[in-house]
C-alpha cells in the first residue's frame, strides 16, 4: 500500500470518528436532544468515549489475527479521539452541568464515586493524550511503552464508573466491561499461543 493510499485511508478514518460529533451538533440544532439536554449530551459523549476505547484496545489483537501491520498507523489518531469524547464528557460536566461551580464540584467528587472513578480515568487519558506526540516517544524512550499501558487500568476505571453511574439495567455498562476483559485475554502470552488457527483463517481470507 502506497503512502498514497494510506493518506487517504486515515483522512477517511478521521472524518469518520468525527461523525459521531457531527451528529451531535444536529441533534442540538433541531432540538432534538430530549427533555434533559444535558444529561443525554452526557451519556452521549460517555458512550462514545468507551466505544473509542474499545475500537483503540482492539488495533493490536486485530493486528496480530489479521498480519495487517497498517493497523497500528491508525492507532495514535483513535486514541486521541477516545481523548476527544472524553474531554466533550468532561466539560459537559464542568460547564453545562455544574457551571464551573469549583467548590460545588469538589464537593460532588468526594460525595460520589463514580465522579471520582470518572475523573481518574479522564486524568489518565489526559496524560496519554499529552504524551502521545511522536517527540515525547522519543524523550522518553522506553518509559514511553509503560506509560501508555495505563490505557488498560483507564479502560476498566470507564467502565466501572459508567456501572456505578447505572441505577437499574447494568447490561450496557456490563457489557463494555466485557469487552475491555476480552480485549486483555487476548494480549496474554498463553491465549495468544492458542490463537494460531484462527489468525491463519483470518490470514487466509485476506481480512
């Protein structure tokens, strides 16, 4: 594949993860956005902020099944995007939610864990974002492969906040914590050993 044609790809990808933000502004713009705006701009930006997770966590498993080495070049760009939908969470939160109301935030944040699972988590994405500029990779070397494993705590700490944030059907917060469980499986020596069938089916029809 030409530098060409991986240009293309990743333009493509780019304005495909924007799509979901898109959406949004036209919910908004045909006030289509329900009876509490902000609570579904809050759970909007939140789900997509795990789907990103997902789909970021599931490059290297996919890479190894498939041989498609292209895969990790789309990597970085997903994970700022995961970034990008959480920070949209976020400041939902700070400004539209709570009005920049820093001691009444606090408050909410020792009051409520799930909050503080929450921003722990959007602290790590936060970190992940900051370093992931290919200077910082080679400023910190090796610590740079460490660091960017926190990815996996920060997967479940999402998750566990949205279960804790549910009050009734937790099937849908379940769920993501599934996959984010499967998704570490598969980076397991002794589970990868036992994959060979199935990434030479994946190998065999050309995915």
């Amino acid at each position: 594949m030409t530098n060409k044609q991986i240009t293309l790809i990743k333009t493509a990808v780019f304005f495909l993860a924007l799509a979901p933000f898109y959406l949004l502004l036209l919910y908004a713009w045909n006030n289509e956005l329900g009876a509490n705006p902000i609570e579904t701009i809050t759970h909007y930006t939140g789900i997509w902020t795990l789907r990103f997770l997902v789909i970021t966590l599931a490059i290297a498993p996919l890479r190894r099944l498939t041989g498609q080495a292209i895969l990790i070049r789309f990597r970085r760009m997903l994970g700022l995007f995961t970034f990008f939908y959480a920070s949209m969470h976020f400041l939902t939160y700070i400004w539209l939610d709570q009005y920049f109301d820093w001691p009444f935030i606090v408050e909410d944040i020792v009051e409520h864990p799930y909050v503080i699972v929450g921003f722990t988590a959007y602290l790590v994405l936060l970190l992940l974002a900051v370093t992931s500029p290919r200077f910082m990779v080679r400023k910190l070397g090796k610590t740079w492969k460490k660091l960017h494993r926190l990815i996996y705590p920060a997967a479940f700490l999402a998750s566990f906040h949205f279960i804790w944030l549910v009050k009734s059907d937790i099937r849908e917060p379940l769920l993501y914590f599934a996959l984010f469980s499967i998704l570490m499986l598969l980076r397991i020596p002794a589970v990868q050993e036992k994959t060979p069938l199935l990434t030479s089916w994946f190998r065999s029809v050309k995915v």
